[in-house]
C-alpha cells in the first residue's frame, strides 16, 4: 500500500465511547468497509473512556486518541462528565469531541451543562447514512490537522 499524494499515512486514533455492543459493531464494520485509515478502539462506560483517554491503568500503553466519539447516555459516569472531564484536563482539552446524538435534542442537552463539544453528529440508521458519516468524522479530521499544521 503506497500513500497517495503524500497524504498522511498514519492511522486515525479513533475512541468509540458507546455501550450498545450493536452500535460498536455497526460503526467498527462501515469504518473498514469505508477503507478509512484508522484504528477504533471501543469501550462502553465513561470511567473507561476517562482512562483510555489518560492513558491510565490498562490503557497505560495504548496510543492517546485523535478523535473521541461519544455516546451521551453512558452507564456510570456519563458523556457530559466524560466532556467536561477531557475539557478541563489541560494536557487532553485538545482532542477533539465528536458527540453522537439520536436527535437535535440531544446536543441540546449537552450544551444545558454549560458544555461545547467540537462537534455534534447524529447517530445514522441505514447503511449508506453511515458511509456519509464516517465521511464525515475524516473531512472533519483533516480539518482539525490542517488547521493545528498551519
């Protein structure tokens, strides 16, 4: 496999914090499906999210996330703390935050807590909705690594 164009070749870190195994599966088969230039890593509660992000425990010596993309309603400690945490936390408050919602009503309720996350996407349902998202999660990716290059 070459790299085209001289493009990035490194894999996007991406955390999927979402505690529904389906939605796991779902997003982890139309990433590769995508062909997108990635690693997803799942986990399915908050605390953990908080760990994987910090490189704590268990993470200890997995790669710090480019990208998280967050679950609100999370058993345990939820999506709202797990923002507030990583946006609070001067040595993670860069990483992107994409939070997935059902519903416009659920970025609304993130931003009721005084919260912004870097940017809001509703969860997709059928298969080519989900092309477009993953499509989406890189354009805004690239966008975020051409912004910090300049």
């Amino acid at each position: 496999m070459s790299s085209e164009g001289g493009q990035q070749t490194d894999p996007i870190e991406i955390l999927l914090v979402e505690p529904n195994p389906g939605d796991c599966r779902l997003f982890e088969e139309n990433f590769r499906d995508a062909k997108l230039l990635n690693t997803i890593h799942t986990v399915s509660d908050g605390e953990t999210a908080l760990d994987f992000v910090a490189q704590r425990g268990e993470y200890a010596d997995k790669p710090q996330p480019d990208i998280v993309l967050l679950e609100p309603q999370l058993p345990g400690k939820s999506g709202i703390e797990v923002l507030s945490a990583v946006k609070n936390e001067p040595e993670l408050e860069e990483i992107p935050i994409v939070v997935l919602t059902s519903s416009d009503a659920g970025e609304k309720v993130v931003r009721s807590h005084g919260l912004e996350a870097d940017t809001y996407l509703q969860k997709p349902v059928a298969p080519e909705e989900f092309v477009e998202f993953v499509h989406s999660v890189e354009e805004f990716w690239f966008t975020i690594v051409e912004k910090s290059s300049q």
